[in-house]
C-alpha cells in the first residue's frame, strides 16, 4: 500500500470474456492475458489496411468468438490508427459487464491506494449499472462510407457501383453481404437508424458519432432523424471529427439534461469560434465528466467548472505555460466541483509548471506536492507521461 504523498498508481486493464467463450486455447490466452499484445493485434489490423469491423472480425476468427466486445474493439481501433492511444494508454473504456475475466499476470497486477480515486478501471458485478449495455456507434467515413453498430447489428454500408449500396454484416458469422439497388450507403444506413430508433425510448448507455471531413450531407441526415425521433436519454455522449461548435451544440440538444453524465469532444473548433451555443446548454452544465483533447481544454477553459471528473489527451503536444495558467486561473481556482483531473500523453516544462503553482524549489523534490487554491487543495502528481490532479 503507499502511502497517500506517493503518486496514484492505477490498476491495468482486464480484457473480459463471455462465459461460453471462456475455453480459449493457451496460446490465445496468453495473448489475451496481455494488453500490449492483444492491443498490438489490434493496430497490425490497422497496419494492414483492415476496417474496424473488417479487423474485429478477423481477430474473431482467430482468438475466439467473444474475444472482446465489438465496442472495446473499435475504442482501441480508432485510437491506435489515429493516434489518441498508445499500446500503453490506460484502458478508459467502460466495458459491458461480462461473466467471468481474464486476469492479467500477477507481476503486472499494480496496487491502487485507498486514498485515490478509482476511475481507470472495467467494471465489476457492483457497478452494473454503469455499466454499457445498449449503445449506438455511428461513423461517416470517407468515400460514403459508413459505419453503424448497435445492439446485435454490426454493419458497414459502401458503394456498389454508381447507384447502389453493398451492406456487410459483421454479427453474422458468415459475413452476409447485401446489396441494396437504386440507395446510397448514407440513406440506408440512416433508414435503419432510424427504424431501430422509431417508437423507442431507448435508455442509453452510450452514443457515439465521428464524422469525416466533408461529410455536411451526414451530418444533416443524422440531425432529421434526431429530430424526428424526439429528446433521447443518454448516459454517455461522443462527438468527435469535422464538426463545428454550432452542430455539436445542435446534436447535445437531442439529448436529455441530467441523463447525460458523460461527455467527450474531439471536433474541429477553432480557438475563436462561438461555443457559447455548447457552454450555455442544460446538457453541458448539468454533466459530470468530461473526455477532451488539448485544443479543446484551451477553447472552453473558461467553462469547466461544472465538471467532477475531466479527462485531457494532449497526443504528446506540449502544455504551454499559457495553458498552464488558464487551467490554474479558471479551474482549480474556481470550481467547486472538480474532484480529479488527468492530462494525459503530455509534455510539459516541470520548473514552470512547479513556478505557476508555487509548488516545492528543490531539485531533489518528490513527483507530488499540495497545492492550495482559495477554498480547497489538490495533491498533483507528476507520472511519466502526465499529470494528475486530485482534490484533499
């Protein structure tokens, strides 16, 4: 156990498997026993040019049907090809919850201080209910391609010839094909989003959309139906790709304030561009957690202060000292909410960062130290590729 001025150390990932697929080979459990190998698997698919369905399909194949959810695959998939995640980022997937698990070895099991706030973990049986059970996982791609996964249907809708849409459904073993004449991949995809939200009122626990640059027609297809269908409850709420300010605000309007707990933005913002249409909404205040990039930190630093928990990958860019000061000035100064913040993938200068936060001199200074600010401290924790920020 350490002691409560050492540095958090989080527990690494657990991969878990159905229980009627729990009777894989050696071999197979020894790549599934370790996450830099299985992760490893999962970028070569990437490497080879494969779709994440494509790729999730040929892993299937090979590892054992059931080897990993489809939406822990693509989360690793999407990151791996573009970037935001390394074969050593902290697995922040959440999960399905599943029967039984797959511990990793002993000597790469690590402890997690009482003290430290656990949110760097897979579910167990106790957190059922935050558990991701029914989830909507859109992509526009490029080329008019698109992705669409939900429930038990697991399909990727592209050109087939000038006029027509080839469907591949990847919950089928065999991987049925179907071509769809006279359709476009984006008014079949979205004809089946919408017949799967019609007359529904889904409780989710996650949506998802990322959107490929030059996707506008996308993007309004998807606000119709979104409109149509009425307000959505959501625990969980993704917007990542070439997206304004002004249309994530439109799509958070579909969602239902206070269901929403979760947030994670990756668009394409400029640094002055309008948010005032995101920071003002019931959907954006009344949330609890944020996921964001660097970019976006810097954008909306100024309306952070709702958040309990916040999550920074800044994709091994640097913090700037300006960043440093904002995050200061009009977080940690300001909110009464903010419980622990990490910035991860990060490079930063450790004499400014310890000079903006009058932090210890000495050269010889351990990797944590207490900062007080107005009413409340926070014990920062220096690790090898990021900073951690926890409330006292």
């Amino acid at each position: 156990m350490h002691k409560t001025s050492d540095p958090p150390v989080f527990a690494t990932s657990i991969f878990f498997v159905k229980k009627f697929n729990f009777n894989f080979s050696t071999k197979t459990r020894q790549i599934l026993s370790d996450q830099r190998v299985l992760r490893g698997c999962i970028l070569l698919q990437h490497l080879q040019g494969k779709e994440s369905m494509e790729g999730f399909q040929l892993l299937s194949d090979s590892l054992g049907q059931g080897f990993m959810e489809y939406n822990h695959f693509n989360y690793w998939f999407e990151g791996l090809a573009n970037g935001t995640l390394s074969l050593d980022s902290i697995d922040r997937f959440e999960a399905s919850l599943m029967e039984q698990g797959i511990d990793l070895p002993n000597n790469s099991q690590e402890v997690i201080p009482e003290n430290v706030l656990q949110t760097d973990r897979l579910p167990t049986s106790e957190d059922d209910k935050t558990c991701i059970k029914n989830f909507i996982h859109l992509s526009f791609e490029e080329n008019d391609k698109v992705e669409l996964a939900f429930a038990n249907q697991n399909c990727t809708y592209r050109k087939h010839n000038d006029n027509d849409c080839r469907v591949k459904h990847y919950n089928s073993e065999e991987g049925k094909e179907d071509i769809i004449e006279n359709s476009s991949p984006l008014e079949v995809a979205m004809n089946t989003l919408s017949s799967h939200l019609q007359g529904r009122e889904l409780a989710l626990d996650a949506f998802k959309v990322s959107i490929a640059g030059g996707q506008e027609k996308s993007f309004e297809a998807l606000q119709s139906i979104l409109q149509l269908n009425g307000s959505m409850s959501a625990k969980y709420m993704s917007i990542s790709g070439f997206i304004t300010a002004d249309q994530t605000a439109k799509v958070l309007k579909n969602f239902k304030p206070g269901a929403l707990e979760k947030i994670l933005i990756e668009i394409s913002v400029s640094p002055d561009a309008s948010i005032q249409n995101i920071v003002c909404m019931d959907q954006w205040t009344q949330a609890t957690t944020l996921i964001c990039g660097a970019h976006i930190l810097s954008t909306f630093v100024k309306h952070l202060t709702y958040f309990k928990l916040m999550d920074v990958n800044f994709c091994k860019t640097s913090l700037s000292k300006k960043d440093i000061m904002q995050f200061q000035k009009n977080v940690l100064a300001k909110s009464e909410k903010l419980e622990y913040c990490t910035f991860d993938e990060v490079r930063y200068n450790r004499s400014q960062f310890m000079i903006a936060f009058n932090g210890p001199k000495s050269e010889t200074s351990s990797d944590s130290f207490t900062y007080h600010a107005n009413n409340s401290s926070f014990n920062i924790y220096y690790q090898k590729h990021g900073i951690q920020f926890k409330k006292n």
